[in-house]
C-alpha cells in the first residue's frame, strides 16, 4: 500500500470528563494532526492526490472548525454554563475530545465527508496533544 502524509496544526482547548488528573479541567494544547491518507491506484501522474486536497479538505476543514475554538463533550457538565459565556467558541463533540476520540472522529467521519469524490480516502490519524504525547486511529 502507498499512502502520503501531511500535518497540520492548531491551537484548541478542551477539556477531558472523568479524567483523574489536570486534564478534567479547562485547558488547551497546540494540536499538531498527521492525516495519511491512500488511494485504491495511483492517478496518471503517479501520485494518490495531490498535496493539496489534503490540505483543502481536511487542513482547511480543522481551521474552520476546531481551530482557536474550545472542544466540549455533548455530556459534560460545564456545557451549558460555558455556551452562556462564549458560544460561538464552542465546539460541541459528541465524543469525548481525548486525542484518541479525536483522531477516531477524523477518520470516521471527517475524512469520508471531506474526501468524498476524491478517489482517496483517510486511513490513519495522529493527534499529537504535545511533542511527547500523541494517539493515532487507524482504519482496520
């Protein structure tokens, strides 16, 4: 299988319910997110796609939606007290954002909107919260 990688990176905050540590309160990372994404055949260049429909379709799509904005459980708690104070800043999941739950999203269901009629599909995703600390999802 051939597959081509780009990243991109934006600042979001988010917080993780039911966590037992710091991440059950209000904070945020600068995300850097690894989209790899393959093709059933090569085009008549020779490539997937070309790099940028990666970027249109999904870069693009991370900085009209989760970039500078502030990524909430449709659970939580804290969600109706915070959509009083700034909503149009928040970004209601209906997952929990952890990296996994992110990455997971992005596959699942980002990457088939986006990259409908395309050719090409996401196949793997890379969340990294830090330099240190990242989840992929992978489409098995």
């Amino acid at each position: 299988m051939i597959s081509i990688n780009r990243y991109h990176d934006i600042s979001a905050g988010h917080r993780v319910v039911g966590h037992e540590n710091k991440c059950s309160h209000l904070h945020g990372h600068n995300f850097r997110v690894h989209f790899t994404v393959s093709a059933d055949q090569l085009d008549a260049i020779g490539r997937i796609t070309d790099f940028g429909v990666i970027k249109k379709q999904l870069c693009d799509w991370l900085e009209n939606n989760w970039d500078h904005r502030f990524l909430l459980y449709e659970a939580d708690t804290l969600l109706e007290s915070l959509k009083q104070i700034a909503p149009q800043d928040i970004v209601i999941c209906p997952f929990n954002p952890t990296a996994e739950n992110m990455a997971k999203y992005l596959c699942e269901v980002v990457g088939p909107q986006q990259l409908k009629g395309t050719g090409c599909q996401l196949i793997k995703c890379t969340i990294e919260e830090t330099r240190k600390c990242s989840a992929t999802y992978e489409i098995s």
